[in-house]
C-alpha cells in the first residue's frame, strides 16, 4: 500500500474533483438533505454529527458525548469512543477523510457499522462538511491525537498563520496516553448557506439530547452553551434505565400499571448489492419495548429506528400494534365476565382503540441500513421488521399477563381495556341511532343533501318540498354553488315542539346539520356553509304549510339567518303562455290578467287565443321549465323573506295543523274565519 503523500499536486485528481462535485450537489439543494436553511436545517446538522456520536455509544464503546454551541456559531461534538478509523483506505484517501467527503459514506465500505448509524437517516456527516466554510476533525487513538482540517469541503491542514494546505495525510497533533480514544468534529455552518438570523436553539439540543439518553442507556451528555454573555453552567444528562425511563417521563396521570419491558430479537434476510451482484445479508435485529397504561384516554406511541426517531411509525409500529390488539384479545379479555353480554353479539372484541387507550409506548429496533419512507422520511419502511417485532412483543405481553406481572396491574389493565370495549361499542350505538335518525351519511352530512362544491356566501340551499321536484332540481341547479335537499317527512313544527323533539326530527335534524352552522343559542353565522338559504315550495296548501314550517324552524333555531336576509322563497309561476316563441309567466291572478292585456293590446292578438298553463306543482315541470322559475339567476324571481314574514309563517303554521288535522267541524269553522290567509279555491277540502 502506497502512503498518501503531502504533495498538493496529488492532492486532487480525479476521484477528488467527484467527490466535491458530490458535495456540491448538496450545496445546490440544501433542503433535499436537511429540510431547510433555516434553524431546522442548522438543528439537522447538529443532530447528524451528534447521533453519530450516539451510535457509537449504543454500540457500546462510547459513554460520554460533549456539545458545545462556540460563540462563533461553530459547533463541537466530542465522544469518548474508539475514534473513527483512520486508516487509507485507497492507497491515497483514509477512511476518516471518506466519511466527510463521500455522499452516503456508510453503505459502501468498512465492517457497515456506519450504515446502522442514525445520522440524517443515512445522508451522513460529509452533509455537514458540504454545508461549513470549515471542519475539523481529531480522533484519539494509538496514543497520538491525528487531525484533518477542511477548508471549503477540500481536506488539508491548516497552517500556523491561517494558510491552509490541501493534503490528505492526517495531522498528527500530539501524543496521549494509550488507553485514552475518542471523536472530536468541530464545523463552522456557511453563512452563505444558512439564513443570516438562524441561530440554534439551546432548547432544542436539549430535547434531542434528552431523547437520545433515554434510547442509551448509561450514557451521559453534557452540553455546554458557550454563545451569551454569561456563560451557562454546563448540563449534564443521564438515563439508567432506557426506554423505561422514557416511559415513566411520559407518563401523565395516575398509573395503571407497573412498566412493562419486552426484549427480543431475530434475523432477517435482505438482499444488498456487493461489487455490483446482488448478495443475500443476514441481518439481526433487536428490539426493546416499554410501555404501561394510564388512566385517562390518550395514547402516547414514541418509535426509534436505531437512534433516529420515526414521527410516522413504520413496520416496527405495526408489529407492535398487532401483537398488542392480538394478545389483548387472546390473552387478557379471554377470562373476563365484562364482556359477556357482548360476547353473545359477537361485539367483545377490543380494537386498536381499545387498547392503547392510556397507553404509553417507546418501540425501538436495532438494526443495520434501515430503510425510510414517506414524505419526511420519519417512517420505517424494512418490511421484515414487522413480523420480528410482532413475536416479540407477543411473547413478552403473553409472559406478563401470565405470571410474570403483578396480578393486580394485570387486573387493572384488563378492566380498563374491557371498560373501553364497553364505552365504545354503546357510544357507536347511540351514535348509529343518532345518524339513522337524522339520515347522516358517513361524511357527517345528511345522505340526501346533494352538495355543491363551493360553499360560502355565494352559495346556495335550495330545499326543495317532494321527491319529484327534488330530481329536476339536482339536474338543473348549478352544482358549483347550488346545493339541493329534498324535504320528504314531516317537519316538525318548532313553535310547538321542545328541542328535543326538533332534535329528533329528521328533516328539521337534515337542515340544521346542512347549514352546519349549529342552532338556536350556538348558531353561528359565521359558519353557515351557504350564503342563502331558497325553499322551494309549491303554491299550495302543502306546499305553504312547509314552508310555514321551514320558516318557523328558521325563525327558532337558525333566526341569524333570517335577521341577515339569507332566506328567500323561489316563487315559481302559476301560469304561463307562449306566444311566438317566447314565454310569459303570472305569478297570480291578477298578474296573469295584467299580462293578458298587456300581450293583447296594440297587437290583433285576442286574449282567448292566449293558451294560458296553469302549473300544477314542482314535480310537474320538466327541467327546463324549473330551472328557468326557480334556479337560473336570470329568471328566476325570490322573495326575501323578512323577520316579520316569518313570524306570520309561525303562526299560520298553527292554522295549518287545524287544517290538516282530523276535525272536520273545527277545521269547516277555521276556513270560515281565516278565508282571507289562504287560498280557498286551491284547498281541497
Ligand atoms: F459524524 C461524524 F462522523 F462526524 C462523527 C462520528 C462525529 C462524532 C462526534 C463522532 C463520530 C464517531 C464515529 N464516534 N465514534 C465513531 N466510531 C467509528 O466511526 C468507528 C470506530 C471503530 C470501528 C471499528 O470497526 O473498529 C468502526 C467505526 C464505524
């Protein structure tokens, strides 16, 4: 093997001038590699070089890492570990130059130990190096501290007068005991890079750190903020007890149970490209759970790849889910009497929701070259962990339920998961009887309501009295701003009724919940989903009394509305006539009388050639004919309905329940007296 010499002219052949162009990829697109330039990007390169750092502990061999923030913005990361290897690994290049300079160091070379290395999910520390105007780096071991310096991504030394030389031969700074080893790495992040007012955050680093000593057990890390006036005292941070102690730290509320640990492990098999062939890798995998139950109804999942967390979960997740339902089930509620009576209905089964109600988990595998997934990459995508993850935690459930926990946790758990199968499966029955009378769909709004696309104050309501009306007026409408609900059952009279019986009533339920704005005391305008609400109604007696209806409902519980002018009454024509080919409409009798002479006079046209229609109802027209009366802005005509309109609704609505109700006598005597309200010759009575 040839030693790498100090002459610059070898320096930077060709293989040099690819790897810069790497990093210089990286410059070109910083967000792709760490989410950003602002502090979250500076966060990220502080989490890279840390976590490193942090595998070399959870590998064992390191149980101190230092952080410091320099009041130069530069940032030092220290560990106590065996020193990355400093060995040439290409005749030219040492291994510890490759991993600042090489894009993804870990996969290609050396025991992979890189690879399982949390870091930025696998972009490694030359992101960092690609994103500093320096870094320097010294490792302890063999009893000599040996340095490499960069200067603008290019590796050298640097000079006693501020020169930097490129070279690829190490420093030897000084001699150390033989014992002592360990990682230095020292980087100033590129202003150029990063936004000028970005800082990191004291906070921050502490909650990463916090994190990752819960994921070391024994491991302590000590942070030193060095950038204010006064200088803070350094904090030191040490979990015993792993994933157990973050679980008790997560724990709110009372407990329900003691903390439960579950170690396992298994092997897969993946296949990895080794000089250019597809290679089978048996790869171990560990996996450590602790979790408890709480009282309360919120579950609290934490989820680790080696020491990266994974925010979305991933197959480790889901193993650890299903064992967890699965277990539950077979297990623990296989000797309860709670679930009896809904065992007969085939309904004792807990579900995902049941069981991790009040639960407090930390899911974390160890293994090499994780793969990620999903849009922030904080999922686990390795498929094979699923099932390694779902036997253990199976088997480690089992085993506590089964003797190896305290009985009375055991039997607090169970009645607490058996409690929640009870609440949910009569909260959904309430729920369904609440949907099925009010006919809601699964979106929350009623099953009948055809929808338009565009809500707010432009749009509309139309409530349309009848089936027939209803399927021309869906073919008509605009359904861009114009929304249908057809109006079939009874609407329940609102003067009379208590809430509870509006509440109960599924058209009065339909119109309250298509609004969507709540009712009565808690309406608020501001989120009705429609500008305007138009009933559409024909001119008879059926057709006033719902209308009378809708506006006393209205006028009770959506009465906003009403005080805004947001409520309107298509007024479709009572006759029509044609006359060449245009169309004429009367809205009553006397406006047909005004249009009869007005068609007749100054023409020789005679007013018995006229071919007056009278239109019998909605469901009678065809589409074009409703939506020219009722829909089209051009020529349709609306009535505004007004507060004082709608009181007179209220109570003629009392006068129709005379109407139709079943005594004759008192129904004969009421026509007599309010023969001016209706319209005698259209009551069929
Ligand atoms: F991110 C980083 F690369 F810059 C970095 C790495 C930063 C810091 C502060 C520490 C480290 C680091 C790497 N600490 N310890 C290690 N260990 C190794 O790289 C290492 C040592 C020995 C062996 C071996 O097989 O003998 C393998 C490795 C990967």
């Amino acid at each position: 093997m040839v030693p790498p010499t100090e002459n610059s002219s070898q320096a930077y052949d060709e293989h040099s001038i690819q790897l810069i162009e790497g990093l210089d990829a990286v410059r070109k697109r910083p967000g792709m590699y760490i989410g950003g330039t602002g502090p979250e990007g500076l966060h990220h390169l502080v989490w890279e070089i840390v976590d490193n750092a942090v595998d070399e502990a959870a590998a064992g061999f390191a149980n101190l890492i230092e952080v410091t923030l320099h009041k130069d913005r530069s940032v030092e990361v220290t560990d106590n570990g065996r020193g990355i290897p400093t060995g040439v690994k290409d005749g030219k290049r040492t291994a510890l130059e490759y991993v600042f300079t090489e894009l993804h160091a870990g996969g290609k070379f050396g025991s992979g130990a890189y690879s399982a290395s949390g870091g930025l999910h696998g972009v490694g520390a030359s992101v960092v190096n690609a994103l500093s105007t320096k870094l320097i780096v010294e490792v302890d071991r063999d009893g000599q501290t040996q340095r490499l310096s960069f200067s603008e991504r290019k590796p050298g030394r640097f000079g006693p007068n501020g020169g930097f030389k490129a070279t690829s031969q190490l420093e030897v700074v000084k001699k150390i005991p033989p014992k002592r080893t360990g990682t230095r790495v020292r980087f100033w992040p590129d202003n150029e890079i990063f936004d000028p007012e970005a800082q990191i955050e004291y906070g921050q680093v502490r909650d990463h750190v916090a994190q990752v000593c819960f994921l070391v057990p024994g491991l302590k890390v000590r942070l030193h903020d060095k950038r204010g006036s006064e200088a803070r005292e350094p904090e030191e941070f040490v979990a015993k007890g792993g994933l157990s102690d973050y679980v008790d730290f997560l724990s709110i509320g009372e407990a329900v149970s003691e903390i439960v640990t579950i170690f396992g492990s298994g092997t897969f098999v993946e296949k990895v490209p080794v000089d250019g062939k597809m290679t089978d890798v048996t790869r171990p995998c560990q996996v450590g759970v602790a979790l408890r139950w709480v009282k309360g109804y919120d579950t609290t999942l934490v989820s680790f790849v080696n020491t990266i967390p994974t925010r979305e979960g991933g197959t480790h997740v889901a193993g650890f889910e299903r064992a967890m339902t699965k277990v539950v089930n077979d297990v623990l509620l296989s000797s309860t009497k709670k679930l009896a009576k809904l065992a007969k209905q085939g309904k004792d089964r807990a579900e995902k929701s049941d069981v991790q109600e009040g639960l407090v988990a930390a899911v974390k595998v160890t293994f090499a070259e994780p793969q990620f997934k999903g849009q922030t990459k904080g999922e686990l995508g390795t498929p094979a962990v699923q099932n390694i993850v779902y036997e253990a935690v199976r088997d480690g459930l089992t085993n506590w339920i089964e003797g190896g926990g305290r009985k009375t946790h055991v039997t607090a758990v169970r009645d607490k998961i058996a409690q929640a199968v009870l609440n949910r499966v009569s909260a959904k029955q309430t729920l369904d009887a609440k949907r099925k009378a009010a006919n809601l769909g699964s979106t929350g709004m009623p099953d009948k309501l055809a929808d338009c696309r565009t809500h707010g104050l432009g749009s509309e309501l139309l409530l349309v009295e009848g089936d027939s009306a209803a399927g021309p007026a869906k073919a008509g409408r605009n359904s861009e701003y114009m929304a249908v609900l057809p109006l079939r059952g009874k609407v329940v009279n609102a003067g009379k009724s208590n809430l509870k019986q509006v509440i109960e009533n599924a058209e009065a339920q339909a119109l309250i919940t298509a609004i969507g704005a709540g009712s009565g005391r808690d309406f608020k305008i501001e989120d009705a989903r429609y500008g305007r609400i138009i009933i559409l109604c024909d001119a008879d007696v059926d057709g006033s009394h719902i209308r009378c209806l809708l506006l006393t409902l209205i006028y009770h519980y959506l009465r906003p509305m009403l005080e805004e002018g947001r409520v309107f009454a298509a007024q479709p024509p009572l006759y029509t006539v044609k006359v060449g080919d245009q169309k004429f409409h009367a809205y009553s009798d006397d406006d047909k009388e005004r249009l009869t002479v007005e068609l007749c006079t100054g023409t020789n046209r005679k007013r018995e050639n006229l071919q007056w229609v009278r239109f019998k109802g909605l469901g009678e027209m065809d589409v074009d004919e409703l939506a020219e009366s009722c829909l089209d802005p051009e020529t349709r005509i609306l009535r505004r309905i007004t507060m004082e309109d709608a009181f007179v609704a209220k109570e003629a609505g009392e006068m129709f329940e005379v109407l139709m109700g079943s005594d004759v006598a008192k129904r004969r005597q009421f026509l007599l007296d309010n023969s001016s309200l209706v319209d005698l010759e259209s009551l069929d009575v």
